[in-house]
C-alpha cells in the first residue's frame, strides 16, 4: 500500500508543478488552490510512504515520478521541446525509478 501512496504522491507532485507555474506567482486563484492542495497532499502522502519505505529510496522515487510527469505535461499540453535526448534522459529516470522499486 505504501508503494501505491508513494507513486500517487509523486503524480501529485506533477499536478502542484504545473498549478505552481500557472500561478503567476500566486497572482492566479485557482492555480494557486489547486497549487496549495496538491502540494499538502502529496507531501502528506510522502510522509506516510516513508513510515515502511527508506527514506533515500521513498524520496527519489517520488522526485523522479514528479520530474518525469512534469517535463511530460511540458512536453505533451504545454508546447514545450520532445527532443530526443530530452526523451532519453526521462527514460533514464524512468529506468532509475523502477530499479529503485525493483532492487528495494
């Protein structure tokens, strides 16, 4: 369970990024909430995965989950490069984060 808390906490961690860059600098309400929201969520769900998951091996699995569907959304909705050596990074992370739950 603690791993599905951690993996829903690292997809929340993309959803507080992009609410955070919508924000305009908090100058935006709803992004701003939506910022807010996310971000208490997701840290509380970090906070309860860590309680059975290591701290190093919780954390990079989270930042990775979070850094990957970031630069996706970026990618994909938000007009951003899909360079292939960009691409090639993500899967790298990618690769990292499932070791990282593979080799726990």
């Amino acid at each position: 369970m603690a791993w599905v808390v951690l993996v829903l906490s690292g997809i929340l961690e993309t959803v507080w990024a992009i609410a955070l860059g919508r924000s305009a600098g908090f100058s935006r309400p709803l992004p701003s909430v939506v910022f807010l929201v996310a971000l208490v969520l997701s840290m509380a769900g970090l906070a309860w995965a860590l309680r059975s998951i290591p701290v190093g091996t919780g954390y990079a699995v989270w930042v990775g989950i979070g850094a990957v569907g970031t630069a996706l959304v970026g990618m994909v909705a938000l007009d951003e490069p899909a360079t292939v050596p960009r691409v090639v990074c993500l899967l790298l992370v990618v690769a990292g984060v499932v070791g990282l739950k593979v080799f726990h």
